[in-house]
C-alpha cells in the first residue's frame, strides 16, 4: 500500500523522516492522502519547521525502519 510521508534533504545523506517523539517511542507520520500530507507540511512550514517534502513510499518500506511505532492518518 502506498503512503506519503514527510521527509527532509530529500535524496542527500542527511535525509530524514519526519516523526513524533513520545516518551521512548518516535512515531512517524503516514497519510494515505498526499493533500492531507501536504496540509501537515504547511502548518508545520508555518510553524518555523524546515520545510518537509512529501514523498510516495510503500508502506512496508517504513515498516522496515528499525525500532519504530508507524501511525497511518487519513
């Protein structure tokens, strides 16, 4: 299944996925809709973040990422 997720330095080898940390656990944020993922971009843009892309990846690459706990939102 596809989903979008928010990264930044997309394609560098600074990457990153964007996520939430909640006590012990980094949560990262997927979007089964790319508009949903790109209102969650903007408003974090508009919070001073550094601007995320979006980005389509199938949802059992996330799962691969070691030691995370993945939330979908739709």
């Amino acid at each position: 299944m596809k989903v979008y997720v928010l990264l930044y330095n997309a394609g560098t080898d600074n990457e990153g996925i964007h996520s939430l940390s909640i006590g012990d656990d980094n949560i990262i944020l997927m979007f089964e809709d790319e508009d949903d993922a790109q209102r969650y971009a903007m408003l974090l843009e508009a919070q001073d973040f550094q601007a995320p892309s979006v980005e389509a990846i199938d949802r059992e690459e996330v799962e691969l990422l070691p030691k995370t706990r993945l939330t979908s939102r739709s």
